[in-house]
C-alpha cells in the first residue's frame, strides 16, 4: 500500500479522485486533507506520494507547493489542478511538483500510472543523489588521507 496524501477543498473532485484509485485498482492508503493547515501534520508525517490542488482556501498557487516540498521533502508531489496552461505545468515541474495533472482531462489509469512513475522517479533521483553524495565524501576522504587537500 502506497500512502497518499490528497490535498484538495473540493468534495466532488476528491471523490472522483477516489473513484479513479479504486476503478485503477492502484494498491493506496488515500488520506484526504481540506486545507494546508489540515494537511500539516500528515505531511510532517512523510507521505510518500502527495496530490494537491493548487487553489486552496489557505494556499494558492506554487506557495503550497513550496510548503509541501518543504514539509515533506521525500515525497512524489503531483500538482492536480483545473488550469489547463500548459506553462504552469512547466513551472510547477521546474519548482518541484514530480508531475502536472489537469482535471477533466485524467482518468484512474492515467492517474494511477502517474502515482507510480512520480513515486519511481523520486526514488530514483533520490538514490542517485545519496550515490553522489557518497563519491563526493569518498573523494574528499582520500584526497585528504593522500595529502592531496
């Protein structure tokens, strides 16, 4: 089971957004949050995958985004919005979010496949930071045993 945090103020889209998990059959925990200040303590939890909406009654636009990312810095984030720019997409991806997703224009397939690229993605980029930042200690620790500094 994936946990997923889903962040979104709207009734109707975070059931629909359920609908589509369940008919993808995609194995997840979904835990659904109303607000920013809702979603907090689950997002310090560590989630591994968060979906939020970009318009929230206490976040809008890519500050929330810049909350999650900092509240939950291991997690997949998919911004899933009803803003079809496909420059926002952009921004969003360049300012973090793991993927972009517009609504009314995804399904529980769609959906379910992008939970788990963005989750495969994030740990990927994940270990392969760990993988350089283990070279970079290495290189430095025999730079300094050689006296090399």
């Amino acid at each position: 089971m994936v946990p997923v945090l889903l962040i979104e103020d709207d009734d109707a889209d975070a059931l629909l957004v359920r609908e589509y998990l369940d008919d993808a059959g995609l194995a997840v925990e979904l835990s659904w949050r109303r607000s920013m200040a809702d979603a907090t303590p689950d997002l310090m939890a560590g989630p591994v995958c968060v979906l939020m909406d970009l318009g929230l009654p206490d976040s809008e636009g890519f500050d929330g985004l810049r909350l999650v990312l900092d509240l939950a810095p291991d997690a997949a984030v998919l911004v899933l919005t009803g803003a079809s720019d496909a420059s926002l997409g952009i921004a969003a991806m360049s300012a973090g979010a793991q993927d972009y997703l517009v609504k009314g224009q995804v399904d529980g397939a769609t959906l379910s496949r992008c939970i788990r690229y963005a989750v495969e993605r994030k740990r990927a980029n994940d270990s392969a930071r760990e993988l350089h930042d283990a070279a970079v200690r290495q290189s430095a620790m025999l730079s300094n045993c050689l006296g090399l500094k």
